[in-house]
C-alpha cells in the first residue's frame, strides 16, 4: 500500500475514534471538536468567558450576582435577589438585532406591548408602535401622610400602602425617579428599602434613580424611561421653596404629560421639618392640600378595595409624624383611602 494511502486510512481512523468516543487521538481532536482534560468534547457545546476558561454562571467575579437583599437598586441598575445563575443553566438565546432577549424570548421592542422599547416595559393601551406605547391612560396621584424617617416593620400597614402605590403600573423592572434634594437620607433609604422588600415577594425588580434637583425633575421625567416618581418629604427645605418649585412643576406640564400617559407620582408628606409638602402638591397641580396636622392614635382604611388599600389591616397603628390633611372631598377621581375619623391619611387620586 502506497503511503498516501496509509496516511489517508491513518486519519480517518482517529477521526472516527474522536467522534465516536470522544477521546484524544494523536495528541490531537477532530475538526469541531475541542480538547477538555483527556477527551474532545463538541465545540459548540463550550461556552468561552472572557478570560478563555468555560463559563458556567455569571456572577461579578465572587460567584453571585450584583444585587440587593431587598430586591431594589439604585442609580438605574436593577436587582432582583436572586443570587448567582446555577452553574450549567442555559444562557439566553442570541437574538439578532433590532430584536431583544426578553425573559429568555427574542422580541420585537417596537411593537412588543409587553416590553416596549425596553425588556418589562408595560404599555396600559397594549398598543407598542415604534418603541412607544400609544393612547392615553389613566395616571395616578397617592399623597401619604406618613414619615418614613423611623422605618416601620417591613409587613406593618404603613409599609403596604407606601410599596401599593409605587408598585402599581405592571412593568418589570419598575422604573423610579426618586426626587430627594431636600429629604432626609435615612427616610429615603427606608422607603425605598421597603418598597424593594415587597418587590422582592412579588419576584419583581425596582430600579431607583436618585435626582437632587427639581428642575431635572421637570426635564427628565417622562413615560418612555419612567413609570413612577416618588417625591419624598422634602423636610429639610428652605421656606418657601416648596411653592415655588410646585409652580414651576406645573408650569412646564412635563409631569402632568407624564401622568396623563399613564405615570404614577407619590408624594410622602410627614410632620417633621418644614410641613410645606401640601403647598408642594398644590402649587403643581397635583392634589389640592391646604394643610395637614400631626396626628395620635390608630387609623382605619376605608378603601380596602382600592389599589393602594389592597392588603392594608385595619386598624392600624402608624409611626410618629403621621399627619392628616384638608384637601379635596372624597368621591369620584378622589379616594380617602386611610383616614382618621373623618381626616384623610392616604389619598388616591385618579388622572384621567
């Protein structure tokens, strides 16, 4: 037998030998294949990382993903506290572009209203053209008596009408504009830290961006890239700002075009520092509240069948701080959702 032949018959006899078992043969595998310790195992079943080893979660270096216990982040980022991918989970499928990898799916984000131009992304119309959800929809103000400084129990009532009332518009991840240029830091971190506990339960995730500045505020918010602003109590305030920055808000419109395509705001007013949240809320056309007063004693919810009453136990006792208000009567687009006797705690308004 010639040589070339001996050599052709060489080949494909290791060649076989790979395929069918797998093995090295020659020091080398067959085209396709890729050697792992002392076998070859198919190319395409490895999945290589950056630094050329197999990757088998994704994980931030430490082996668990980055994310917050209580299933919120901050600054745009998104945690929903799962921990790390199990190794040997099938990563998502590669979508070719403009589509998106959307809980393990390719969609399309222009015309997807469950993921409108972005993953989670909900449109109430269920009508996505162009990235954009169409039609009008009803927008939500929920003004809370309530001071978040002194962190209530994460199941207390007062926590469940505060994570009610953002975590109303069905996108995941929830998007919140969190307005804290006045507010107390640690109120900030309590609120946002029980609305992200509730998340959590829900399996939902919440993105909270922090903006110090009311004038941002009034440029960036929109329904494209946010689904609720949450003015915190402004309590560390300079007199007077608070009306002026009410006006403002309602001047340019930008948060009433927000609410009208369906946004939420939450506005949390207790008793401690300035007390000027109701000339805030009224000045920007949002609730009318002449004033409000700090308050003792237990509290009864009289909507229970309201989106924010859902789930609330009554009576209930609040923290210190909690405040009353004068505004407008309950009936109609407006909900005295926790009162006292005959003063409102939590009020739901409805923007059509």
């Amino acid at each position: 037998m010639r040589a070339t032949e001996t050599a052709i018959i060489a080949f494909a006899l290791a060649l076989g030998a790979c395929a069918a078992g797998n093995s090295v043969v020659g020091g080398e595998c067959a085209e396709g294949y890729v050697q792992q310790g002392d076998t070859c195992v198919l190319a395409t079943s490895v999945q290589p990382s950056q630094d050329g080893g197999v990757q088998t979660n994704q994980d931030g270096g430490d082996g668990s993903t980055a994310s917050n216990d209580d299933g919120g982040a901050r600054d745009g980022s998104t945690a929903s506290g799962d921990g790390a991918i199990p190794p040997n989970e099938t990563i998502g499928p590669q979508c070719t572009a403009p589509d998106l990898e959307c809980n393990g799916q390719c969609i399309d984000p222009s015309s997807d209203p469950d993921n409108c131009g972005s993953c989670g992304h909900v449109c109430p119309s269920n009508l996505c053209v162009l990235g954009k959800c169409q039609g009008s929809a009803p927008g939500h103000v929920v003004v809370i008596g309530h001071d978040y400084a002194s962190a209530p129990s994460t199941f207390s009532s007062q926590a469940r009408v505060l994570s009610n009332a953002t975590l109303m518009p069905a996108s995941n991840p929830l998007r919140v504009m969190s307005y804290e240029q006045y507010a107390s830091q640690t109120a900030v971190a309590n609120a946002e830290g029980l609305v992200g506990s509730e998340a959590k339960q829900l399996g939902r995730t919440v993105s909270f961006v922090a903006i110090a500045s009311s004038t941002d505020v009034s440029n960036k918010i929109n329904i494209d890239d946010y689904d609720v602003l949450v003015v915190h109590d402004q309590m560390r305030a300079p007199s007077g700002a608070l009306a002026q920055i009410g006006t403002g808000w309602a001047s340019d419109g930008n948060i009433a075009s927000f609410l009208h395509a369906g946004g939420v705001v939450v506005v949390l007013s207790g008793g401690t520092g300035t007390a000027e949240m109701p000339a805030l809320a009224t000045n920007a056309s949002l609730l009318s509240v002449t004033s409000q007063s700090v308050i003792t004693g237990s509290l009864d919810v009289l909507a229970p069948a309201d989106a924010v009453g859902e789930g609330v136990v009554s009576p209930y006792a609040p923290k210190p701080s909690t405040v009353t208000f004068d505004t407008e009567s309950n009936g109609g687009d407006v909900v005295w959702v926790v009162a006292q006797n005959s003063a409102p705690v939590v009020v739901h308004k409805v923007v059509p």
